[in-house]
C-alpha cells in the first residue's frame, strides 16, 4: 500500500510537471495566479490602492506556491524517511502546512486574491528530485531541502511583516510566523544528527 501510494504521489508531481511545460505558460498555476491578480490590482481604480493589493496578492501567491510545496514533499517523506524522526517531523510538516494553507486559501477567497492550484515548475523539480533518493540519500535530501524551504519562507514572511498593507494578511503572518520558525530550527536539528 505505500508504495502504492509512494508512486501516485510521485506519478502526479510528474504529470504536473509535465504540464508545466514552456510551451504552454498557462499551465503554471503560479504564474496564472500571478497574473490573474495583478490584472485584478490594474482594475481596481487607484494606483495606490493597485500596488498595495498587487503586493499583498504576490505575498499570497508565494506563501501559498511554498505551503503546498511543503505539503507535497512532506507527504513523499512520510512515505519514504527511514529516520523516524524525519518521519515524525514530515507529519508535523504536513499537519501543520494544510492548515495554515486552508487558513490562506479562505483568506485569500475572501480578499478575492486567485492562489495557485499547484505548486509552481521549481517546486515540482525539487519535488520529482527528492522522490528519486532513498534511503538515507532521501532522509539527507529531504531535510536539507526543508532547510531552504524554511530559511526562504521565514525571509518571506518577515518581509509581509513590514510590506502587507491588508490587516487580515498581516494578522496571518503575525500568527504562522512562528511556527515556521519552529519548523526552521527543527529541520536545522535534524540537519545536525545526520
């Protein structure tokens, strides 16, 4: 069964892979998100009030493009660690990643801000990547790559601490700050025992 389930994870990053091909830029979900957003922004009237909801967009297109991609190798890690406590930490990271995206995808929706509906190509390359290894090539490559993940999210959400202009987004990243910062120094311990 899990290996079963091991190659769906692995056969559906590879078709959205797939589909994220250069000859049809529509298919990545992000850059449609992207777009789709800034035209929203383009028509809301002021250039003002454009850039800050376009900025507050962006900062809801990359958190959410890096949530579901936590997501995503989370689950191939809870298939795949031989470490149990890489096991336990990508259950953690699945848990605690879903919520904060559904929390993201109702904010969003009422702020009438398009998220992407899949992580983007690079997400889906480090994806596909880290789904070949095994073994403890996998569990190394899994928590080295949650390093970056979590260096470059927490960076992102310190910055929409200063940058966000919506008081609902800010509140947000004022309350999920912290638990990727905990997640930061617990793929950093991680990275140590290895």
């Amino acid at each position: 069964m899990k290996i079963a389930s091991t190659f769906l994870t692995l056969a559906t990053i590879a078709m959205l892979s797939g589909c994220g091909s250069k000859s049809n830029e529509a298919t990545d979900t992000t850059e449609y998100a992207d777009s789709t957003n800034e035209a929203k922004a383009d028509s809301s009237g002021s250039d003002t009030t454009a850039a800050a909801a376009e900025g507050d967009a962006d900062f809801a297109v990359k958190a959410a493009n890096g949530g579901m991609a936590e997501v995503a190798l989370s689950k191939i890690a809870e298939e795949k660690a031989t470490d149990p406590k890489v096991k336990d930490f990508a259950k953690q990271m699945v848990t605690d990643h879903t919520k904060a995206n559904d929390e993201l995808k109702a904010l969003a929706a009422s702020k009438n801000i398009t998220l992407p509906s899949a992580p983007n190509e690079e997400k889906q390359k480090a994806a596909a990547d880290l789904g070949s290894k095994s073994g403890k090539d996998f569990d190394k490559a899994y928590v080295s790559q949650m390093k970056k993940d979590h260096d470059e999210t927490v960076k992102l959400f310190e910055d929409a601490q200063k940058d966000l202009k919506d008081a609902e987004l800010k509140a947000f990243v004022d309350k999920t700050l912290p638990v990727i910062k905990a997640h930061a120094e617990h793929a950093k311990s991680l990275d140590k025992m290895k």
